[in-house]
C-alpha cells in the first residue's frame, strides 16, 4: 500500500516482499521535469500480484552465462516484478554445476574449467535473488537431456545398443540400476542443501525412448516389471523414484507436463510446467482437472523469435482461458517466460530478453483487465527507455528513441 | 616481420568500385611477404593475415607456412545501416565498420535519414534536422562526425554510399523544408498531414539542386544512393493541383508516369553534380529513364522473384546489386545465416555479359527494431555468411564447413572485443562478460 502525500511518502506492507515491490513503483513514479527537478504524482496505491509465480527460465547449459549476465537479468526481473529464476542450469550439451558430492560432473561435463558455477557463484546467485525477492529454483532435469552427466558419472547413462553390441553411445539415465538411485539420492541432498527454495524443478520432459528400447538388460527389466512394450510405465517408474527420493528431503517439486502427461503417480503438491504450445488450454484443463497446480510456458518461449513486435502476442495471452471451474483456475498459479539457450548467450540475452518480458511480467501482476494494446504500448516503450537508464540493455519496442540514449 | 609491397604508391585516395583489392600473401620459413597492386588489396591481405596467426597452448603466437592468391569475386559488397528508425550512435558505426573490414566488406551504405528523424545536419539546410531531430542525434558535418565516418572508413578501405531517399520515405524533411512535401487533402480540404516530396512545384527542384549540391560536396564517392522506393500514390491523388498537372501531362491516371517525371529530373540534377547514382528497384520496374551507367539495387523478395529481377535488370543493361535474400533484419528463430549464404547472386537465365552486369550485393539491417542495444549481436556473425558469398569463389559453399569456420571466426570476433552472437551451442574460450 503506497501513499504519496506531502511532505512524507508512506509505503506499507504485510512483508519485507511487498515492501520491495513497493519500493519498485515508487521508484517508477518517480520522474524528472524539464528543468531537472524529481517530481512524484500525489497518488493513492494498493497493489498487490494476481498470480503468485512469475518465472524467467534461464538455460545455462547450452551456453554458458557468465555471473554477471545473471546478475543483471535479476536486476531487470525485480524491475519487471518477476519473482522466480528457473535456473535450468545443465542439460545435454554441459555441466557447469559445480557439485561438492561429485566433483567429476562438471570437470568432466562442463565446457571448460572456466564455464563453471562454483559453490560461491551459485551462494552469490541466490543471495542477490533473495534480496531482490526472487526465488531461485534449479532445474536438474532428469532422464533425459544428461548426456553431460555421463562425462563425469560412468554408468549413470543407458550404453545404447546395436543388436548384441553397445555401440559406445548413450542414453537418458539408466532406470534399472541401484547405482543410479544411489547416486541421486546423494545428488539430491547436495541440492536440496544447496538450493533453500521449497521447491526443486525435476525436469521430466523429452524422454527418447529408442536407447532404452535397444538395451537388451533394459528389455529384460521391463518384462520383470510387466512393462510390456509401454517405456512410459519404466519413465514414470524412474520418475517416482526420483520424486521419492526429493520428497524425502523435504522438497517439494516441479515438472515439465510429460511427467503428468505419462501418468506418474505424483505428490499432491507437485507443480506441472506447460510447455507444449499445441492446445495449452487443454492440458491446463486436464492438469488442474485431476488437482495439480500448474504453471505456463507455452506461449511465452522467448527464444522463439520472428519479425516485429511480438510482445503484443505475449500480452494478449489469457492465463485462465481454459475451460475449468474456479477451483480448477485457482490451481494455475502464475507462469513462466523461457529464454532457451540453443542461440543465446551473454552477447545477445539483455536485448533479447528485454522488454519482451516485460509483457510476460504484466500479464503475470496486473489484473485480467488491464488488457489495452495502445495503452500498454506507451507504457512499455517508457518502461524500456527506463530499463535503459538503469544500465538494462533493452532493444527498442518499435521505431523512436529515449531521451537518454543507452551508451553504445 | 611481414613484408608489404604494394605496387601502385599512394594511400590518400578513396576507394572506388574499381579499386583493385586482390593480394597475394606468401609464408614460408623465415619469409614472410604480402603484395598487391594496389593499397585496398594489401588491407585484405593483412586482413587474412591477421586471422591465420593462432596462438599454441604454450601461448606462443604462429602460423602455417602458406601460399595464397585472393581476389573478390564481387566488387561491391555492402552493408545497409539504418540511422533513421533509429539514431545510431558515432561509435556504433565505427565499431561496425572495423567489423565489416574484418569480413572483408567495402561498401558502407548509409541510409541516413527516412520518414521518422532526420539527423544529417545540413549546412545549407540546417532547419531540416532541427526540426524533427533530437538535438543530441545530430550527425554533424560541421562537428565532423560525417567526416569522422568517411575517413574512419577509407582507411579501412571503405566506400561510403549515402542514401538520400526520395520523393516517400522523407516525412522527416517536411518541418523543415516548408512546401517540400505533397500537402495530402480531404475531399476540398488539406487534412494536415503530408505525403512525398511535391513533384509538381519549382521550388522542389530548386531544393533538391541545392541539396544534393551540398551532399555531393561531402560524400566524395562517385555515387550516390537516390532511394526511389515504396512511393505511396494516395496523397497525390488527393491533391487537387496535382489531379490537375496530371491532366496537364497527359499522364491520365497513372502515377508512376508521375513519380518517374520527378526521379528524372533528380536523376539529371544529380548526374550534372558529376555523380552516379543507385537506385531501388522500383525505379527501374516503373521504366524511368535513367542513365546507363545507373545500378539498379533489387530488394522485393517476391513481388518478382528476386532472381527474375535480376534477370530483368541486367538484360536491360544495367548493373544490379542484390539486397533481397538480405535483410537481416528480418530475424527469425534458428540458424538462419544459412539460407543467407546459399544464396546464389548469378543463379538466373542470361548470359556471361550479362550476370557480369552484377557487381555485388549488400545485407542490410534496416532500423525498425534495430538500434546500439541489439545492432552488434544481431548483425554478427550473420552478416558475416553473405560477405563470404560476396568475396569467395562460386565453388565455396559447403554449409558444414562454413560452420566451423564462421563459429570460429566468431570466437574470433569476441577476442576482438566484437559482441557478435552464438551461431548454435557451444562455447568461446573467452566468453564475452557484459
């Protein structure tokens, strides 16, 4: 709650978070005159979020970004009210991730011993998100997208095979051994240590199946298990334990819709990702359908890009056009804007990011009416020349310029 | 040491389309010899000279022993920057231009100003930046940033082609050339807004004399880029003097007789100035007649198919420059410098004089959504995918090995402090940190 009156400007909240977001309008309303002078519009505030996640998804595997690039987007989250970092920190292509329990992962994963975050990097990422009121959760996701985990972690992966031989390839990780779950449970006290936010995100998504289906061990255990041909039963049989495994710690957790898609049995506090754009609104119904909180990407993969002001299409996004009753919409708790990292990396992420997501942010805070095209235009183009001032380097919105030009 | 030899003297001239910038570049054990027939081809030379000095793990800096004869396959290869949709700071441009020389680039097309801001400060007209123009996005020949650009760019061998685009794309003239543009009307009544550059009144012509009077003055290549592009015909056909000088002129209701009644006369004013000048294709395409030195710069991806326009230009006998596949603006998702690069300039039906009649090509990076937060990474190594089919052999288009070596040429871009943007995943040794 804002209240701007002479001589004194009087900002209240329930929590220091409010405080801060608080603190962040007031530093919005604040403008300069022509003359040079700060000015404030006497203006009465109460504010507070329509949904409760609003997420940036930063992939830091298939490029590596150095601390600073994180640091500054953290920066430009907390002026856009984005409160979480999905931090997906490693996939297929590297490991940077140093783990105090298994060294070897990111020596033997990362890109070089100098795309590496050490333990003192990653205490410094959640630190400066925690004084900005943004909640770092890490994504390990798991099985598929570790071929970097092979490197340092021998027979984590399934060996692929070309009829009776292994070909020297892998696959996602190997569901049938105690080794693997021996490991993860170790893996994951690190993180859950590691990592405060209640939450870790397990990843669950894109599973090939073709390595498994190859694997003659892997043939056998799912006869044992009376699989029969369905690798969806063996993938939500890895991903139970898995859950098992993190619950035990005390996490809660989040997973890409795959994971509900393939019928795992899962905690009733678990989140499910939405991250399919082909009929969204469906899987929203059908996840919060069956009692599961869910949050949405789909629409909002950043990394997507084309020609022209896109962010109008990000804007008119409707979180809660899914057919569904109250209860079900009050299970969608907020959203996320992806910036994958195929074709990212510090050299072009401030720009592509930002204002982009800052439609993302607004759908995410502002109530379901605030909805005009024109007018949000103005206050975007106003918002990036102030993104500018403050050292973000936003790309412009459309033809123009602001004021203070960014410095080339 | 390396040994420059180069067989013309002199480096206070500027380049030309016909500037000779072939080299040849011997490195064998204590020899180390560049020569060329001209300065330009020696700043090529040094240009791959300095790309094949690797450093080893030990930190020592080495290169193989080596024979190489270069030349470009294509006189003319530009690149377009947008200085209208937005300002683009000195140093962004010259950053730019060091870039283009590290591929090889020799034309720097500038297309200054357009219908949103005109920040070339005109000593003869000084109202016309004034008016629309943030004071501080001047680009001042009298402060010299003009001259900054031309000679920060010779001495990397590089043309500069200013873009004075006329009669559309030139709202931002209005303000401060009062009469200059079409006063568009509704029904009897001027609606108070404006259209192109009136073709029907004298002192249009007096102005445009004056103008490009002073533009040929400071921009001492031999052309000038006149534009021509993209003229929207409905405020002159609300102008009741102009329905009436249509009549007049005979030219019915055919407006493109009209916009070509003013491109002649700008055509002619410029060549007396003693300057040549390129044109959008829609000069040609609406058969104005121009001289036949004029090139014909081809930019619509599918009204014609490019390579029928090409086709057409060059059968008419005039030079063309190929921007279409081009316009790097135009960015999409993936690895889109591809389709860039396999581009073929001659792949049309004519014959040898003809696709001779091809004298290159330019990306293009026009500024709509462009501006010193996102010009860097958006132009490089992208860019770099069309200077290498403009410089290179026919014969050199094997996609998997251009990869390699433009993610290594990029890598290379950011040890030269470059913010060029990742092609695919991957890594540089030195990552560029913000």
């Amino acid at each position: 709650h804002l209240t701007v009156t002479g001589p004194v400007a009087i900002l209240k909240a329930d929590e220091v978070w409010g405080a801060l977001r608080g603190l962040e309008t007031f530093s919005q309303l604040v403008h300069e005159d022509d003359y040079g002078s700060f000015l404030i519009n006497e203006s009465e505030i109460n504010d507070f979020p329509r949904f409760a996640h609003r997420g940036i998804l930063l992939d830091t595997s298939r490029h590596y970004l150095p601390l600073k690039s994180i640091l500054t987007n953290l920066d430009a989250m907390a002026f856009n009210k984005f409160n979480v970092l999905h931090w997906h920190i490693v996939d297929d292509q590297s490991f940077p991730y140093q783990s105090i329990y298994f060294p070897e992962l990111s020596d033997k994963g990362a890109y070089s011993y100098n795309h590496i975050y050490t333990p003192t990097d990653v205490h410094l990422v959640i630190e400066y998100a925690r004084l900005r009121g943004i909640r770092v959760i890490p994504e390990f996701d798991t099985p598929g997208h570790t071929q970097s985990w092979g490197k340092g972690q021998k027979n984590l992966l399934t060996p692929c095979y070309n009829g009776e031989q292994p070909t020297g390839s892998f696959g996602p990780v190997n569901p049938i051994l105690n080794t693997t779950y021996d490991f993860m449970t170790r893996f994951f006290k690190e993180i859950s240590s590691v990592f405060p936010d209640a939450y870790i995100h397990l990843g669950g998504d894109e599973v090939n199946f073709d390595c498994w289906k190859s694997n003659p061990e892997v043939k056998e255990f799912m006869k044992k298990q009376g699989f029969g041909t369905d690798y969806a039963k063996l993938e939500s049989y890895y991903i139970q334990n898995i859950l098992d495994i993190v619950s035990s710690y005390n996490k809660g957790y989040m997973v890409w819709q795959e994971v509900f898609d393939n019928n795992a049995k899962l905690k009733p506090d678990t989140v499910v990702q939405v991250w399919m754009e082909n009929n969204y609104a469906h899987e929203l119904s059908r996840v919060t359908g069956a009692g599961f909180t869910a949050i949405l990407a789909a629409p909002w993969y950043l990394d997507y890009i084309s020609y022209g002001q896109d962010w109008k299409k990000y804007y008119s996004v409707e979180p809660l056009n899914f057919p569904g009753s109250e209860k079900q919409k009050d299970l969608l708790i907020g959203g996320e804007a992806c910036l994958w990292g195929e074709f990212v990396d510090a050299t072009n992420l401030t720009p592509r990011l930002w204002p982009r997501a800052s439609a993302v942010g607004e759908r995410l805070w502002s109530s379901s009416n605030v909805t005009s095209l024109q007018d949000a235009y103005k206050r975007l183009t106003n918002h990036r020349c102030r993104m500018l001032r403050r050292g973000i380097a936003a790309e412009p919105v459309f033809v123009g310029y602001c004021a203070h030009e960014a410095r080339g | 040491q390396l040994l420059v030899f180069v067989a013309t003297p002199g480096c206070d001239g500027f380049p030309s389309l016909d500037s000779k910038e072939s080299y040849k570049l011997s490195v064998s054990e204590g020899s180390l010899l560049l020569s060329a027939d001209a300065v330009w081809g020696a700043l090529r030379g040094l240009e791959t000279f300095s790309q094949l000095v690797e450093r080893d793990e030990n930190g020592t800096y080495y290169i193989n022993k080596t024979e190489i004869v270069d030349f470009p396959r294509f006189p003319h290869r530009g690149l377009l920057l947008d200085t209208s949709r937005h300002y683009l700071p000195l140093k962004a441009i010259l950053e730019t231009l060091d870039v283009m020389a590290y591929n090889k680039f020799n034309v720097f097309h500038w297309h200054i100003v357009d219908d949103p801001s005109f920040p070339y400060e005109s000593l003869t007209f000084p109202e016309l930046s004034k008016q629309v123009t943030h004071p501080s996005h001047h680009v001042a020949p009298s402060s010299g940033d003009v001259q900054t650009v031309i000679e920060y760019a010779r001495l990397r061998g590089i043309r500069v082609i200013a873009e004075f685009d006329t009669p559309g794309h030139t709202l931002s003239w209005g303000p401060g050339a009062p009469g200059l543009l079409t006063p568009c009307y509704l029904g009897k009544y001027p609606s108070g807004s404006y259209g192109p550059i009136n073709p029907i009144l004298n002192s249009t012509y007096q102005f445009v004399t004056s103008f490009f009077q002073e533009i040929s003055t400071v921009f001492p290549d031999f052309f000038l880029h006149l534009g021509g592009d993209e003229v929207d015909f409905t405020c002159w056909k609300s102008n009741p003097k102009i329905r009436a000088f249509m009549k007049e002129m005979g030219f019915g209701e055919d407006y493109k007789k009209l916009e070509s009644f003013y491109i002649q006369r700008l055509l002619d004013i410029v060549s007396s100035l003693g300057k040549g000048y390129i044109v959008w294709q829609e000069v040609f395409d609406n058969r104005v007649k121009v001289r036949p030195d004029t090139v014909v710069h081809v930019w619509k991806e599918h009204s014609t198919p490019y390579m029928e326009e090409m086709a057409n230009v060059t059968k008419a006998g005039y030079r063309a420059l190929l921007s279409a596949p081009w316009y790097l603006n135009r960015i999409s998702y993936g690895q889109d410098w591809m389709a860039a690069y396999q581009v073929e300039p001659l792949e049309f039906e004519g014959g040898p004089e003809q696709k001779d009649l091809v004298i290159g090509g330019e990306a293009c990076m026009w500024g709509e959504y462009v501006d010193v937060t996102n010009l860097t990474p958006r132009l490089w190594p992208r860019a770099g995918a069309i200077a290498e089919r403009l410089w290179s052999n026919v014969t050199v288009r094997d996609l998997q090995d251009a990869y390699v070596r433009l993610a290594d040429f990029r890598c290379k871009l950011l040890r030269r402090g470059v913010q060029a943007q990742p092609l695919y995943v991957g890594y540089c040794e030195n990552e560029f940190s913000g």
